[in-house]
C-alpha cells in the first residue's frame, strides 16, 4: 500500500494552478454518449476517479483519444449496450459514484441503462431517489436488482415532463438534464441544482445542439431535441483546489500565488475563508495569499460564535468543509462547523485530536473547534485517509506539524487530486511516496 510520508512545519512559496473541476469532468465526460460525433475536453484533471470514468467508457465503446496532457477527445459511434449488464462494469462502478451520471444519456440515445450502487467515499448514505424519481418522470421503469445491487431503466419512448425534485441533487440534475435532452417535448426542472458544474454541462449540451434555459437558476427549462452533435469544452479550475490551496497557505503561514481560478466561478468561498481571518487578494482571475503570522476567527455581528456549514450552490460546498475544519485549530478564535450532507465526513477529525487539536465532536455533523492560535503547534502522527476531502484537509494539517507523519490509503487523495505531491514538493513541501505493509 502507498503512503505520504511529510515532514512538516516549512513555509511554501511559489505559485500553483489548480487542476481541471473534478465534479464538472464526471458529468460533462458522460455527455460524450448523448452523439455518435467526437467531443472534444479540455482542462481535463489526470486523476484516479476520472481516468476510471475514461477506461469504463472505453469498456463500452467509446473511441478515446490523448492528443497531449489534460486533453481528451471521446467518440461514442458504437456503444455495447449489454457490458452495462455484466459484471465487469459492476466491478469498476462499484468504485466510482461518478458511474451512475452514464444512465441519463444512455436512457437519451438508448432507452435502456443501468445504475449501480453509489461506490467512492464513505461519507454516508448517498441515496439515488432524486435520481430515479426523476426518470420516472420522463416515462422509465425502474427494476431494482437485489442479488446484483443494480437498478434496471427501461423506455420506449422519453416523455417531457414538469417536476418538482426532492433535493437539489447536482448529480441528480445532470442525468435527468441529459436524458431530457433528447426527450419528446419539454421538461421543466424545479428546485434543480445550480452549481457551476451543472451550469457548464448546460451551456456544453446547448453547444451540441440541445435546447436548455434558466441556467444558473433553479428553473431549468430543456425543448427536447431529436439528435445532438459534437462540440468542445473546456472544464473550469477546480474549486474545491482553490480552497485547499487558500487553507494550506494560511495553515503553513506561506505566499501562494494561486493562478488561473476561475474567480467568477468561486461564489461565496473567498470569502468564507475571509471570516476566518485569512488575506487575500483577487489579481484578476488569481488569488494572492500572503503569509501571516497569524489569523483570527470573526463572529457574527451580534457576538456570538461563528458557524460555517454546507448549502447548496450558490451557499458553501460541502468538500470545503474538512479543510475550514482544519484551517480553525490554528486560528485565533472559536468556530462551529456543521456538516449538514453527509453523517460520516467529521469523522476524520479523531486524528487532529491526536496530533493536538482542540476539537469538540458534538455529534456526526457537528464539531466546534478552539483555535490555539499558533500557541501549540501540531504534532506530526501515522494516520489512514478515509476520503479524497479529509485525505487532503490531513495532508494540510501533516505539512503545518511539527515532526514526521505518514499518511496511508493515499488512493483515496490521488481520486481527486492530480500529482498533488510533486506540486507541493515545488513550492517547498516535503513529501515522498513510500509502500508500507
């Protein structure tokens, strides 16, 4: 097994991109099936969640191309609708919550797909009703398959449909976006996602040809089309790499120069890491972030302690959290972080205890952090990633300590980070790569 192991307590400096968006490569790469013409992406992340999407539709069919390094060209001419059936896309899905956002576009060109139980992190129940009911909606059956954990889809024909969905489910509204794409009449979609993701698999879609209005509300409007064509697209800077590059600054008191961020993309995350008394600076689309010796917590206006907690767009993304989590045990200051989405996400934070935080875990969703204002430095321990969000928010916490710490499971941080290693160790980190038993 793979493992970091970090010597901690250096100041980085130097500037760093971050990667193509994660979440938006996972929906848009799917929408490669919706025609039998190329599309070609750019900006595309080279990490493991994605390039697993990469070889499953390859599995199926599709016609993959690399003409140079984050470049993908997909062409979905000759689809084997049955591989989705055998158990070698049962095997690879099983790994890969991204998996199930195939179904929308094969119920659009095929009438037929099948969705497996939600694989990747294990941040809690990760229920598909939004998604089904959805579907449903638009005139497919559904069997559920309890020996093989899979969801069978079946349509004759796709039906527009008005909809008022459960939860805005941003996996959610892109497969019930794509499959209604080529849907006889039109589909509303209330309470629909808004992200900047599903804005971009919106604007791409219309791109090929599709008819979709509202974006960027909740009120999305889509006049089924008869057939789609090819396109280019380019995926936007991973937020959530933002973020994480704006903690890991404050954290290591380092200079960072974030480049190419895509800032009118970022909504309200600036400035959550503002009320947490970080600096920064927005150099047109960059973000500058000095080194300061220290940061204070702010309150709420009537004095009371700071909360920071999940929302969907255009509130503060739930990946986000574990590192505004970390970020606090070394701020002045107090802060209460509520987990709303996922009951298993603070569970990472028995590690900081370890390493010396001052961490009260109320409940599954709910932890208050004592900043210890640089008065006690964390202490570098051995310790396991549960998930690709705590992975890093540790890996964070291991570069501010004091001392030598190993991080195991690190598969679970090459999911979603790309060579994440080799970009820290050039602004100064110092990180290796060693096999442990």
């Amino acid at each position: 097994m793979n493992a970091f192991e970090i010597r901690g307590g250096r100041a980085l400096a130097g500037s760093i991109k971050p990667q193509g968006a994660k979440n938006e490569a996972l929906q848009v790469l799917c929408a490669a099936l919706l025609t039998d013409q190329p599309v070609t992406f750019h900006n595309v992340p080279d990490i493991l969640d994605v390039n697993l999407l990469i070889e499953l539709l390859a599995d199926v069919g599709v016609r993959v191309e690399r003409p140079k390094p984050n470049t993908v060209i997909l062409q979905a001419t000759t689809i084997d609708t049955d591989f989705f059936s055998g158990p070698v896309f049962k095997k690879k899905s099983g790994k890969l919550r991204g998996a199930v956002m195939l179904a929308g576009p094969m119920l659009a060109r095929f009438r037929k797909a099948q969705i497996p139980q939600p694989g990747g992190d294990k941040i809690g129940r990760r229920r598909l009703d939004t998604h089904i009911r959805g579907f449903e909606k638009l005139g497919v059956k559904f069997h559920y398959n309890t020996e093989e954990s899979l969801f069978d889809l079946n349509a004759e024909t796709l039906k527009g449909n008005y909809m008022l969905m459960d939860e805005p489910s941003v996996t959610g509204t892109a497969n019930i976006l794509m499959a209604a794409s080529m849907a006889d009449g039109v589909t509303t979609i209330y309470n629909a996602a808004c992200e900047p993701y599903v804005q971009q698999l919106c604007h791409m879609l219309n791109r090929m040809g599709a008819k979709i209005s509202g974006i960027g509300s909740n009120l999305l409007v889509v006049e089924g089309v008869t057939q789609l064509k090819g396109c280019e697209h380019t995926m936007l800077a991973d937020m959530i790499e933002v973020g994480s590059f704006i903690g890991l600054a404050a954290m290591t008191q380092s200079e960072l120069l974030i480049q190419n961020t895509d800032i009118a993309h970022l909504g309200i995350i600036p400035e959550t890491f503002q009320r947490l008394g970080v600096q920064l600076e927005v150099r047109g689309d960059d973000i500058f972030v000095p080194a300061q010796e220290q940061y204070q917590i702010q309150k709420f206006i009537d004095g009371s302690i700071l909360t920071i907690y999940d929302h969907p767009w255009p509130g503060f993304t739930p990946d986000l959290l574990s590192i505004i989590l970390v970020m606090a045990t070394q701020a002045k200051g107090t802060v209460l972080v509520h987990q709303k989405m996922f009951e298993s996400r603070l569970f990472f934070v028995d590690k900081l205890i370890e390493m010396g935080a001052q961490i009260v875990l109320c409940d599954p969703h709910r932890a208050v952090v004592i900043g210890l204002n640089r008065q006690v430095p964390l202490r570098g321990i051995n310790m396991v990633s549960p998930d690709i969000r705590a992975g890093v928010a540790l890996l964070i916490a291991a570069l501010s300590a004091q001392g030598k710490s190993i991080i195991q499971n690190i598969s679970q941080i090459d999911r979603g980070y790309e060579r994440i290693d080799e970009r820290l160790n050039a602004l100064g980190a110092d990180i290796r790569r060693i096999s442990v038993s």
